[in-house]
C-alpha cells in the first residue's frame, strides 16, 4: 500500500493484523507438516525423524521394513486423520456461519447420527448398496444415511423464511430419531455384529486405505474452492441474515450451497472412521480465536487445526496406552471436551 | 446533487402469512438530499414498508426512482441503488468495524476496481469513526454499534439509504449524532433517505418530510408541520395532543393524556 501510513494508524493496524493472521496460517500449516512427519516416526515400533523422512521421500533406499510401516501402515493412517480432520473443521466452519450459532457440527445436526444408522445397517443387518465390495458397504450406508438427512435438512432450508433455529431444532428432531432407531437395531443385534457397530462408532482409522485417501482429497479438492469462493458472502452472513440480503446476496441459496458442502464433507468422514467427535466444533472455535471470522482466514485455519487435532489425537492414540492403539475417536473427545470446556467457560456473554 | 431524480412508491401490497400488513401504500415523491421519516404506532407497517423497499418482505406495487421500477431490478442492482441499516441487533461477529464495511463492499462486486480497505477506510473517515476502525463489532457501545452499521450501509455509494429506526435504544446524545450524521451525508451526496422513527420530537427535528402510518396505509404525508397535527395525532396515536413552536422554529408535541377509543 503506498498511502500515507502516518496519516491512517487504523490502515497500519490493520496491515499488521492482516499480516498476523496469514502468519497464524503459515504457522499451522507447518505445524500440520510437522505433526505429519511425528505420526510416521511414532507407533509400536518408532522410527528416528531422518529414518521416516527417508522412507516417504526416498522409498527405494530406505530400510524394507520402515519402507512397509510407513508406506502400507503409517502413510495412509495419518493422511486419512490430516483429511478427516480438515474437512470435518471446514464443515464445521461453515455449518457455524450459515446456522449462526457457534456449538453447530456435523453432529448437531444429526449428520453422524443419520450415518450412524447408515453403519449399523450395513453391520447389524447386512442390508447396503448391492454390487459395492466388502470393505465399502459400511462407508457406503453411512453415506447414503448422512446424505439423507442433509437432503431433508435442505428441502426444508429452502422453504421461504426458514432460519438457522429451524434448522438447529429439525437436526437435534434427527439425532434423536437416529439414535432411536439404531438403539432399535443395536437391541435386536448379535453378540458379534454389536461389537463390530459399537467399534465403528468409536471411529477408527486404522480401517483405511488409498481408495478412501483418494476420495476424501478428491471431495476436499472440489468442495474447499467453492466454500473459498462463497468467502465473503459467508462473512457478510455474519453481519446478519438481513444485512448479508441488503448487500443482494441470495442467502438461501448461500445456506443450500454450504449445506450440500458440508453434507459431502462430513458424511465421507463419517462414513470413513467413523463418529469422531469435536473436531468440527474445536478446530473452528481455536481458528476464531487466532484469526477472526473474517472467512479469508477463518476457512483456512479452521482447516488446518482440524488436521492438526486429528493428527495429535492419532499419534497420541498410540501413546497413551503403551502397545495398544486406542479408537481415535474417544481420543478427540477426551483432548476435545477439556479444550472446548475452557473455550466456553472463557466466553463472557451468553451464547 | 439536488434536483436529480425522486423515489416514489405505488400501489404497494405486502402480505405477511395470511396477513395483509401494508394494502396499497402509496408514497409521495422524495427527493435527493431529503430525510423523510415513516411514523405511526406500534404495528402501523413502519419496519415492512421499509424492508419492502429493501426487498426483504416479498412485496406487490411499483417503486420508481426516476423511470426505474427498483422491484423489477435484479437482486445486485438493486443492491447497488440501496444501503439498507437494520434495527439494532447485536452481531457476536468476530469482525473489527472496518472488515465489517470491507465485506459489505467485497460481498458482491460492484465493478469498482479500487482498494476495498481504502473504501472502507475513507467511509469511516466520512462519518467521523476512523478512531473505531480496528474495534470488535461485538464491542462497541450503543451509539458506535448504529455508526459502524450505518458505515455498512452507505459505503458502496447507494442513492437510496432505508434506515430502520436508527436511533432505537440510544439515549438522547446519541439520538442526535447518529441523526446528525445521516443528514449530513444525505445533503451532500443528495442520497434519498427513508427512515423509521418511532419518536415524534427526533422527526420534527430531522425529517424533511414525514408520512404518518396507520394499519398499513399513509394516513398524512407532506412536511412535518402538515402532517403532526393534533387531529392526526390523535387519529393515529389516540393521545390528545398539543403542539407548540419554540424558539429556534422547532414543533414540539405535548401529549396530554389519551383519547377514549370508540371501536
């Protein structure tokens, strides 16, 4: 900027904070980097930082068995966590700006729960899409479900002065119906395909595969350009439904927009590893803490700590119970319940 | 900028739900530069008449500005034409003041290919708020939460400003800054403001032309001295009314009680 800087203070500070913010970004970019390179060094047998790094970037001249841990069991695992992590937090994101209220995720809405019904289907019953192989009927099911339920929550954000509590009060009318019917299935199950839901619910990325890798960067790559697209309309959202009108933007259709996003986003995730709590919640809440909701930063940075908190939650999964890797997703809730509890009590005005 | 080309609004209709709120309002011509202030009581269709000029409640009828008929425009350009400010509302945004005027401008382009900041920053400066540019939204007072907000509103350049009950909440002080400074803009940009007010001293001191709304309909229309009358007082309010000129040339209302409703 080439203006009189001594003769705006407010633009100066301004290009202060605007240069915080693409630090916080870079700063949790790296740190996503970093946490990566720690989850292919740590596990059952550690490998020394030179040793990983050698593995993934020079394959050929790598030791056989770090090649393996890291190629086959590693790898996948921690790039499955990093783009779980970051579409749940974009989800989250966006579900937090277009329903106005900040506690809204993937879960609030009965996402994870239409998806939960969805996997014990496919497990309980054996009921799933016909013609798909084995190890993508449970996916598939929780798809479809999540995808259902975002496909009601849409029709019904379409109709003519709907707003976000509407919506809240429709999703928390899904959880429940949800969670009846899969306690239904879960009272008439098995021995055997119980233990298998319950296992799944507690999520899990040990299940994965390049197959699924390829899917989730597939559907973040298309969906993370439209939601920066929509930036500024999502921030004008925020200085309110009638405002955000004013400026002549057609805010239903922003909201079934960011809706069909989010559904794409969380429904894959869930139906890959499985309810993993609070990372929808906790990584948006700590990227509006760093760096505003001002969207051209807020989408970015809710992304990257929701892969970072995943990439923690999975590396510590292996660490906290020696020789035993525990389910990821009852590891972000206990990381993500003390987190988001000192964020809400910290809160001075109401929600 | 005066003379230029006048608002007006015909035949216009918006149904609420089952309910006819305003059925077949007509306005009378406003001007570039003028403030005309909607009064009536509670429930007369103030906040509808104005969010159905700014295209929020689904309306029937025909406003023109000039030869333009503003509900046959698309959605953008009559976004362009008018700065619409809300009733108060309390916005938790994590936003300062001036990304707040940024995004109004970066929302839906307008073609205008300079600095955003600059924009922004050099509206602020025109309202006399640059010292609040870096403030949260959700941390300003009353008075400095209607400045920043009307910022949002006047910033892309409308020709039409439609401010909902500005002043509501603020103690008289404020009353008069925020007014103070929407006159001052409207006469120098030779904008056309619509403007809700609710209290009757604030329009006989601001408006340049006052319409007088009962159930849905203009009762009285014209300047403030032929439409606050005892007799349209008491039709619309139910008070029995004095008005008195004081010394500066200002009306001033004095409601002595309230009128017996015969049905």
């Amino acid at each position: 900027m080439t203006a009189l800087p001594a003769a705006a203070p407010a633009l100066a500070a301004h290009a202060a904070q605007m240069r915080w913010r693409r630090g916080c970004v870079a700063v949790l970019a790296g740190l996503v980097l970093a946490a990566l390179l720690a989850s292919l060094m740590s596990g059952p047998s550690p490998l020394p930082p030179l040793e990983a790094l050698r593995a993934l970037i020079l394959p050929d001249e790598a030791e056989r068995v770090a090649r393996v841990i890291v190629w086959t069991v590693r790898l996948p695992q921690a790039l499955t966590a990093l783009l779980v992590g970051a579409a749940l937090a974009l989800a989250g994101a966006e579900m937090q700006t277009i329903l106005d209220n900040p506690l809204a995720s993937p879960f609030t809405l009965g996402i994870s729960s239409a998806a939960s019904f969805g996997a014990a289907l496919a497990l309980i019953l054996g009921v799933s899409v016909p013609g798909l192989p084995a190890e993508w009927l449970v996916p598939a099911n929780a798809f479809l479900f999540a995808a259902l339920a975002m496909a009601l929550l849409r029709s019904v954000a379409g109709r003519p002065g709907t707003g976000p509590s509407t919506l809240v009060l429709l999703g928390i009318a899904l959880v429940f119906a949800f969670n009846a019917m899969v306690a239904l299935l879960q009272y008439t199950a098995s021995q055997s395909a119980l233990q298998q839901f319950v296992f799944w619910t507690m999520g899990s990325v040990g299940q994965t595969g390049w197959g699924r890798i390829g899917v989730l960067a597939l559907a973040l790559a298309v969906v993370a350009p439209l939601s920066w697209r929509a930036r500024w309309m999502l921030t004008a959202l925020r200085l309110g439904e009638d405002r955000a009108r004013s400026f002549g933007i057609d805010t239903g259709r922003l909201r079934t927009m960011a809706l069909i996003r989010i559904t794409l986003l969380s429904a894959l995730s869930v139906a890959f590893v499985g309810t993993i709590g609070f990372v929808g919640l906790v990584g948006p809440h700590i990227a509006r803490l760093l760096v505003g909701e001002d969207h051209v930063h807020f989408l970015p940075a809710s992304a990257l700590t929701g892969a970072l908190v995943m990439l923690l939650a999975a590396i510590l999964s292996e660490l906290i119970v020696q020789g035993v890797v525990l389910p990821i997703g009852i590891v972000t809730s206990l990381v993500g319940v003390p987190v988001f509890l000192a964020l809400v009590l910290r809160r001075k005005d109401g929600l | 900028m005066s003379g230029g080309e006048a608002l007006r609004a015909e035949g216009l209709r918006v149904r609420l739900g089952r309910r006819m709120v305003i059925d077949g309002l007509d306005l009378p011509e406003m001007r570039p530069g003028e403030v005309t202030a909607l009064i009536g009581p509670n429930g007369a269709g103030k906040s509808t008449l104005i969010r159905a000029l700014a295209r929020l409640a689904p309306c029937e009828g025909r406003v023109f500005l000039g030869d333009l008929d503003l509900l046959q425009q698309s959605a953008a350009a009559h976004a362009r034409l008018t700065g619409y400010m809300p009733q108060a509302v309390q916005s938790g945004a994590a936003l300062t003041v001036l990304e707040a005027v940024v995004t109004a401008l970066r929302a839906v382009p307008d073609g205008d290919r300079s600095d955003p900041v600059m924009r922004a920053h050099a509206a602020l400066e025109r309202l006399g708020i640059a010292g609040l540019a870096q403030s949260r939204l959700d941390r300003l007072s009353g008075g400095q939460r209607q400045m920043a907000s009307l910022a949002q509103a006047m910033v892309r350049g409308p020709r039409i400003l439609l401010l909902d009950e500005p002043t509501s909440a603020l103690d008289p002080g404020r009353q008069f800054e925020v007014m103070q400074a929407v006159q001052a803009l409207v006469r120098e940009s030779g904008i056309i403001a619509v403007v809700v007010l609710h209290d009757l001293e604030l329009s006989l001191r601001w408006a340049d032309r006052i319409v007088l709304m009962q159930a849905g309909a203009a009762l009285a229309s014209g300047a403030p001295e032929d439409v606050v009358t005892p007799e349209a007082l008491g039709q619309a309010y139910g008070i029995d009314a004095r008005i008195e000129r004081c010394s500066r040339g200002l009306l001033h209302v004095h409601a002595d009680g309230v009128l017996a409703r015969h049905g």
